[in-house]
C-alpha cells in the first residue's frame, strides 16, 4: 500500500496540471500508461518527455521503446504496435519483485526451503572443527 501525504498529493496535482496546460501528448502504451512532450526548460535545447502512468508509478512497467524515447535514445515515437518485435520474443513485463507474482528460486524459503541434491562429484566446503 502506498503512503499518502500532502506533498506526494501535490506533487501529482501539479504533474497533472502542468501536463493539461503545457503537455502535448506523443502516445500511449500497450499498458495504458500515456506519454507526453512539451517545450523545452530555458537555456536547454531538447523537448521535455515524460509519462502518466496507469495504476501504480512504477518505471519497470514501461515498454523498451518507450523508455528509448523518454530517454532521447530516439526522437521516433513508438508505434502502438512495434514492427520492431520479433516473434520469439516475450512480452514486456514489469518488475514483480516484491509482489506474489515474483519469481522464487527451487530452495527458496517461502517454496519450504528444499533444494534438490547435489547430482555430481560437487561436494559442499565444510569449516574444519
């Protein structure tokens, strides 16, 4: 559950703000979350980039291309549909550490602790007594 307080709610109030006046929006991704661009600050010579994510802010759930682009890796904004992909390769998913959804190793503590035997000549170093 994520905090709350007065400065984090401010904080999002004038993100929001700022990008309904000054924002114009480059797109949107597979996962809802929306991207923008505006005018650059004084004395800069490139577009601010930033996006309005959907649900949680988390920056694990932005797609490779788009973190391309809001990084100025490439001035091409994404296509909804990426001709780039490749059809082996798996979808983007965000971060799931810290959730129920993240991976556990075999042997894990909350899968009960239990690795499979050793299989080969490998013997574990034991401290001599």
């Amino acid at each position: 559950m994520a905090k709350i307080s007065i400065f984090g709610t401010l904080t999002n109030v004038q993100i929001l703000l700022f990008t309904f006046l000054r924002g114009q929006r480059a797109g949107k991704d597979s996962y809802g979350n929306k991207y923008y661009r505006g005018k650059p600050r004084a004395g800069q010579g490139r577009e601010r980039r930033w996006v309005i994510y959907k649900g949680d802010t988390e920056a694990s759930s932005i797609p490779p291309e788009w973190h391309g682009w809001l990084h100025y890796q490439t001035d091409v904004v994404p296509a909804e549909e990426n001709p780039h992909r490749r059809n082996w390769q798996k979808p983007h998913q965000p971060n799931l550490t810290g959730t129920g959804a993240a991976y556990l190793p075999p042997g894990h503590a909350k899968r009960g602790g239990q690795r499979d035997a050793a299989t080969s000549d490998y013997v574990a170093w034991r401290p001599p007594s």
